[in-house]
C-alpha cells in the first residue's frame, strides 16, 4: 500500500500539531502557589470528607426513649416563640400555616372537645395518652 502525498502531509500535520501542543504544555514557567497552613497546626486533610475529628455513631432508639425524644422536640418547636407559647389555642389551618405539621395532621385527635381549635396543653395531653 502506498500513500500518497497528500496523506503523508496529512499525517504530518496531525504530528506537527499534536508536538507543539505538547511542547507548549511544558514551556510554561512554573506559577507561584501560596504556602498552605492548616488550622491549629494540624497535619493532614481536614474537611467534609476526612474530618479530624469524627462524630460518634448514635445508636438507635426506640420504645419510650423515642416517644421522650420525640415529645422533647415537640416541647422544643411549641416553646417560647410558637403561636402556642402564650396559652392561646389555633385551629388547624393555623397549625399548617406556622409550620406545626404534626398538629396539623392529628389535629382532629387533639381536639377531643370538637370546638376547632387546640392549645398547647391540649397537643401535651395527646401526646402523653398516645406515649404509653
């Protein structure tokens, strides 16, 4: 098989051009790169991904424990700055609208009374028949 001319300028401009992309690559002088100081003189990687120091692993909870935590976090989003906070009652768009989703979804068992409307002793009084 013979190529002819015009392949082998082809082929030859291929390589010419693939040698000084290459040898352009390393004619670049070297850039100045800042020196990296890690915090508290640490050594290593620390981050997202490799932290230093790793948070130990929570075991599950169930049975009362669960209904405890559960009932603290409720106590916790009810507490000083909720629609609840000062003993007045909501109704269950209310509820909704202030982010109370738990409320909001057993807002009719809450509300023994059938008035429409729950206070925060109302929601405490479910939540401790419904603990045991």
């Amino acid at each position: 098989m013979i190529m002819s001319s015009i392949d082998i300028l082809r082929r030859a401009l291929a390589l010419f051009v693939l040698g000084v992309s290459a040898g352009s690559a390393h004619a670049l002088p070297p850039q100045p790169v800042a020196p990296v100081t890690l915090p508290n003189g640490g050594h290593g990687v620390d981050g997202p991904f490799f932290p230093r120091n790793r948070a130990s692993a929570v075991a599950p909870t169930t049975g009362s424990t669960l209904q405890q935590q559960a009932q603290q976090r409720i106590e916790n989003r009810l507490g000083v700055n909720s629609v609840l906070s000062n003993g007045s009652s909501i109704t269950k768009a209310q509820a909704q609208s202030n982010g109370l989703g738990y409320i909001a979804r057993h807002f009719d068992q809450i509300d023994t009374a059938h008035s429409g409307r729950v206070t925060l002793n109302d929601v405490r009084q479910y939540l401790q028949q419904h603990q045991q």
